[in-house]
C-alpha cells in the first residue's frame, strides 16, 4: 500500500520513494520533498509562513488578505452621528 506525504515545509505531496525523512531528536518526523526545502528549513532556518513559495504562506496571505478587505469594508461605513437636540434660546424682551 503506498503512502503519499506531504512536505513539513513547502506542503507538497511526496511520492513513495522519493523525498527524505528526517527525525528529530524530539522524535518528530520531517518529511522533506527536495533540498530546496531541506536548506530552507535545516540549514538557513526559515519558517514556512515567512517564505513566499510555501503552502502556509499563501493560507495565511489569503486570511491576511481577507482581515484586510474586512477592516476596509467597515471603515468605508461613516459612524452615525446621535440626533441633535434644538437648543433653547432666550427670547428678547
């Protein structure tokens, strides 16, 4: 039965028999599709959320984008203004 992976860093999908498989000293297990990803992650220690090619940076540019589009959206509505109340003045005798 064969078992498609998925990256740790980019998010891309690995073929069986391709790809490496680091374990930490944690025991976590690291699933690299190529050495790109490999020196992203071991050696320059990028974050997949700050490098632009990743899978986690375009779901969180998209939800960025989102936040965005929704906070222009409320600033266009102009605040109501509470109803002026007449004022009083004095008659002249």
């Amino acid at each position: 039965m064969a078992v498609i992976q998925k990256c740790t860093f980019c998010g891309c999908s690995i073929p069986t028999g391709t790809g490496k498989l680091f374990i930490r000293k944690d025991a976590k297990m690291i699933w690299l599709c190529s050495n790109k990803c490999e020196k992203n992650l071991n050696k320059l220690g990028r974050k997949p959320r700050e490098t632009g090619w990743t899978e986690e940076y375009r779901i969180e540019k998209k939800a960025r984008m989102a936040a965005v589009a929704h906070e222009e959206k409320s600033a266009e509505k102009p605040a109501e203004k509470p109803a002026e109340k007449p004022r009083k003045t004095k008659k002249a005798k």
